[in-house]
C-alpha cells in the first residue's frame, strides 16, 4: 500500500491532480478541500487512498492534503451505501470542521444539503459514523477532536487516561459535553467527564 506521493504538481483541476514522482506522472482524484490546499504550489504531498470502484473493478486512487481528511473518508466510505464519490462530494461540499460538527449535533440538515445525499443517508452517516467515533481504540475520536475546543478536549482526555479511565469511554463521555458545550475549558471538561465516568 502507498501511504503518500510527493513531487512536481503538473496538473490541478478541482476534482484531479498529477504529480510527477521521478518522471512517473500518478492522477489522483481530489476533494475541493485538497484542490483548495493544493491550489498555486509547485511541488505537493498527497495521502493516498485506494478504492476499487464496485461496478467495474477499477481502481481509483484518492489523494488528501491532510491525514485528517484521508481518515474522515475511510470513515465516510465505511458507511453503508455511501462510495468513494459520494465520500469525495461530502467532502468536498463540507469542511472537516463542518461535517465534524454536523456529525456531532446530529444535523441531519445539513448532511441533506449534500447534493446525493437523501434523509435515510444522512440518518446513517450521524448514527454509524457517531458510533465509530466514540467506540474502538478511540482514534477516530481524536480526528473530531480538532474543533475550536479540540485542544481542551485532547488535554482532558490524556488526564483522564492518565487516572485509569479507558479511552473508549473518555471519548464517549467528552463529546456528549462537548455537544452541550462545545467551549469547555479543560477544568470543565474534566469534571464534567467524572461525573459521566
């Protein structure tokens, strides 16, 4: 698996890059958040992802300016009946910070205003990819994390951790205040989250 490319950006367009690695041109589909990152550099670093497109068994390489974003389209594709192109248009119609924040204030709405986005998608988006955030080794967490407060909530969970509580369960407890209070101090967010844990 390739993790990045690095090298001369020869083309740019809002849905495609190419750069040249060492005299091989890769095309990468892009986001606008990537083509907006990308837009007026010379030399560029793109997150890969592969996908095989289920229809035909192509396979279609996706590049990110940020493993950030790379990560909020593994998680976006793993939900069910949303591909990779409908992945790329929530990604590229929402900032990480907007679809984080859709996603924790369950705004249906606004996941609607997606083009290709229906209510029952949206429902599922909020309900799997809330789940995902907030469940397993946590990783997901520290990607939603990355608000206005997402140093506080970072600081509160490593103390948390740090007194024995599992991460999981921190996650869990810190976007539920977060949701009630997205500009929570650290003191706050740690108290808050005691009482929860």
């Amino acid at each position: 698996m390739i993790e990045y490319i690095s090298g001369k950006l020869v083309t740019l367009t809002p849905t495609m890059a190419v750069i040249d690695n060492q005299g091989i041109g890769y095309g990468v589909e892009i986001s606008l958040q990537t083509y907006d990152a990308l837009n007026g550099k010379g030399e560029a670093s793109v997150y890969l992802q592969r996908q095989i497109n289920p229809r035909d068994g192509v396979e279609v390489d996706y590049g990110f300016a940020t493993k950030e974003e790379r990560e909020l389209f593994r998680q976006i594709t793993s939900v069910s009946g949303m591909g990779a192109a409908s992945a790329r248009m929530v990604l590229s119609s929402l900032s990480a910070e907007e679809l984080r924040n859709a996603i924790l204030s369950e705004d249906v709405g606004r996941l609607k205003g997606v083009k290709g986005i229906g209510l029952k998608t949206a429902q599922r988006l909020v309900l799997e990819l809330k789940d995902k955030i907030v469940k397993g080794d946590g990783d997901g967490a520290d990607v939603l994390f990355r608000t206005d407060s997402g140093a506080a909530a970072e600081e509160a969970a490593t103390a948390l951790q740090m007194l024995g509580f599992a991460k999981p369960n921190i996650n869990k407890a810190l976007q539920a205040i977060l949701k009630q209070d997205p500009h929570a101090s650290v003191e706050e967010l740690i108290k808050a989250a005691l009482q929860r844990l």
